[in-house]
C-alpha cells in the first residue's frame, strides 16, 4: 500500500508513468514552458486615436454574439437570432448545392457584381425601378451593411438609428469610428418629426432603418410615414439604408406586404440590403446591395477592396435553391410555423407572465420584444433565467443610448417547436418570481 501510494504521488507530479502491464517508468524530462510575452503594449496602441478631435474606435462583438453562440446543454434558445435547423430548407439546400457544384464553370471567377442572374433575381423582389445592373451580391446581410456604413460615413460623422435597434448594425457603427445618433420608434415605425430634428442637430448624412418588421419591436413603417421619411433625407442631403433582413418571413396572416422603400424611390436615396440568409440558414450567406447613382460605384469599389467577390459556388447554389418548386413550398411552411409559434408564445405569455408587458404583436420575424416591470433588473433577469435553463436576450444591447426601461427579447424560431416554447415560458416564471417575486405566492402566505 505504501508503495502504491508512492507510486500514485510521484505520478500526479508527472515524474514517472505506470503502463498496465508493463510496470512503472520514469517519465521523460518536462519541456521548459517559454516565458510568457509581455503584450501591455497593444493596450496604448489599440487605444490610441492620433488626433484629439477623432472618435475612438471600439469593437464590441457582445450584442451579435448573444444571439449567435450556443447557449449550454439543456439551455432553451430564446436567444437565438436564426430559424431552428428543423425550420431550414436543409434537403432543398442541399440539392441545390449538388446542382451548383455540377454547372459549367461553377468554380471560376465569378462577375466581381455578382451573377447576372441572382442579382437580376434580387432586383425583381425589390420590385420599382431598380434593375440588375444596381444590385451587387454580398457575403451576407451583415457584410453589406457594413459596406454601406463605410461608403456612405466617413470616421467620426454621426449616423442616425432606430432606438431600440439592431445590436449588430450598433457594433459595425462603433467600429468604424461613427457616432449613433438614436430616433425613436413606436409601433408605426421610426417618428418622422423625430427624425427631421436629428439631422437637424447634428448634421448625419446616413439614417438606418428596417421599415419592416423592425429588430427588435417588430413594428413596420405606417404608409403614411414611408413617403415622409424619404422626403426628410432627401431634404437632409442624407442617405437611408433600408436593412430589408426579414421580409421572407412574413407570417402567414400578415396579408400583403409593402413594398420596399427603395422601389418607391427615384432619387437614389435609398441604399437597399436584403439577405436569403434568415429564411434559410446561418451559413447561407448571400445577401445583395442595391442603390441609384453614383453612390453604387463607392459601393461597388469597397465591397472588392475587401472581399474581391463571393464564392461562385455559393451564388451558383443560390440560384438553384430559388428556382426550384421546393423554395415557394419551403416559404409557405415557414409562414405557417412561424405564425404557430408566436401564437404559442404569445399566449403562453398572456396566462402565466402577464407583467411582462407586449406592446406590439408582430406579424413577421421570430422574435417578440418585452418591456419589464418598473425597477426590474434586466441582467439579473437574464442571468436566473440562465439559471433555470432557458436564454433570453437582454435590451439593453439594442439602445445606443440610456434606454427608457428594462427590456428583453425573446425568439420564438430558434427552438424546436411549440412544446418547448411553452417550457421556456415556464422557466422563465421561474426566473421572474426569483428576481421580482411572486405577488400572488406572498399573498397566499399572509393569508
């Protein structure tokens, strides 16, 4: 036993090795560790911004990737920013993919624009005026923003945004070195008198929106404000970036849909992003950029500079998924679920956390956007949720400025399906009564 014990310590020091079987050998001389680099430097020269009078550059990838990492085992996904795997077109994908990689050509160089077909695809769901030869096909909804922000700001120059808006669209913003300037949205889209006394005050050229079904609210742009909004810019001097990220997923008792700003717009206003992404999957990433004038040319020219083009097997791919009878069939199922799901939600909601208050009903996306309770803590909110098994998205991400009360969104597209949806909401009663309390258990006690 003694020995045995010997053995066992002299083991767990790394000194020697046992082999069943064999016996016990000494172990081989450890390797020396390198001394650990000193990297303090990088703190001054990322921080460094050369000029007194520039905006500091900061790169914050955390409201993004709350909605793209995977929650833990067991964890629900309310979180989550795609459809459930069980909602993508994945055997349709994967046929077109098959059909791509056979074509002519399909893995050459593409046209750096883009495909002519697939951009002329893109240009007929604008719909208006707009032609192929303004669409430039881009490496997702995300890329293309991008694109647009660096073309149209330069460093510094204050961009006008939705308040509450897209984390994402906030983070690319900041790391260009612009200035978010919010204007609020109420269930009729971003209020024009609001938006006219922000370019007033501070002089933006560029205002981004999502006039149809807006992250996070899920509000679309009233009829009677699209026309106003183009007039406001244009008045301004100044560009609208049209963030079209959902419009395929629509819900099935939405009813017609209105067109994009950019097909009612002549006058080269609008810089239009639409992605396939959302409707198909997260690695689908094909997405195009639309606009009138010379502005195309800028966006045209950064779009090579940093990605040369997409990969031709991608567009190729692309074309084939929706040219085939299984895209319309995939969207008409997609439309029913999606709607399924936010009944669920929704009504799961309404019986057991009626003091999360939902101010709008969407009827398009996958998410619903929840206003807390006065005083809530929304972080101590997210973190017991966490605790009992279920992710949620906090709002505070979503504003770029002191925000008006504790929020939180929730997916309703990134779990399995209703069963789970209504065993998130479960747990998030659960989650709730810890940090709010329970006012219906305390009153049970006192009596």
């Amino acid at each position: 036993m003694t020995v045995s014990r010997a053995l066992a310590q002299l083991a767990a020091e790394g000194l020697v090795v046992t082999r069943p079987g064999a016996g016990v050998f000494r172990a081989r001389p450890r390797t020396p560790e390198p001394p650990a680099g000193d990297t303090s430097w990088q703190e001054v020269a990322l921080s460094a911004d050369g000029t007194a009078d520039r905006v500091p550059r900061t790169v914050d990838a955390s409201g993004v990737t709350v909605s793209l990492a995977a929650p833990p085992p067991g964890v629900l996904e309310f979180n989550g920013g795609y459809p459930h795997p069980c909602l993508q077109p994945e055997r349709a994908m994967a046929a077109a993919l098959a059909r791509a990689g056979r074509r002519p050509g399909a893995w050459g160089r593409p046209p750096l624009e883009g495909l002519p077909e697939l951009r002329e695809w893109f240009a007929r769901g604008i719909g208006g005026a707009v032609t192929a030869a303004e669409v430039l096909i881009a490496a997702g909804g995300q890329a293309a923003l991008a694109t647009a922000l660096r073309a149209l700001a330069p460093p510094g120059a204050p961009v006008l945004v939705e308040s509450p808006t897209y984390p994402g669209m906030l983070a690319l913003a900041r790391a260009a070195g612009l200035r978010p300037v919010p204007v609020p949205v109420d269930p009729d889209g971003v209020r024009p008198d609001l938006l006219a006394d922000a370019f007033h005050a501070t002089g933006a050229r560029v205002f981004v929106c999502q006039p149809l079904f807006q992250n996070p609210t899920g509000a679309v742009l009233s009829p009677a404000r699209r026309a106003e909004v183009l007039r406001i810019a244009r008045e301004a001097g100044a560009f609208v970036v049209e963030d079209d990220f959902v419009r395929r997923l629509v819900h099935a008792d939405a009813g017609p849909l209105p067109r994009p700003l950019a097909a009612d717009d002549p006058d080269g206003v609008v810089v239009y992003v639409g992605s396939l992404t959302k409707a198909t999957s997260p690695s689908f990433r094909v997405s195009a950029l639309a606009a009138h004038g010379p502005v195309l040319e800028r966006l045209r020219a950064i779009q090579v500079v940093d990605s040369f083009f997409v990969p031709r097997p991608l567009q190729e791919a692309a074309l084939e998924l929706v040219g085939s009878p299984a895209w319309p069939r995939h969207l008409r199922a997609l439309s029913a679920e999606l709607k399924t799901r936010r009944d669920a939600m929704t009504g799961a909601l309404a019986r057991q956390l009626p003091e999360l208050a939902l101010p709008h009903v969407p009827s398009g996306g996958y998410h619903l956007w929840l206003r807390l309770p006065e005083g809530a803590d929304e972080g101590a909110l997210t973190a017991a949720a966490l605790r009992a098994g279920v992710a949620l998205t906090p709002g505070r991400p979503y504003f770029s400025a002191e925000p008006p009360a504790g929020h939180v969104r929730l997916s309703f597209a990134a779990v399995a399906g209703t069963g789970e949806i209504a065993e998130g909401v479960r747990r998030l009663r659960a989650a709730v009564d810890e940090v709010l309390g329970n006012p219906l258990a305390r009153r049970r006690t006192v009596l």
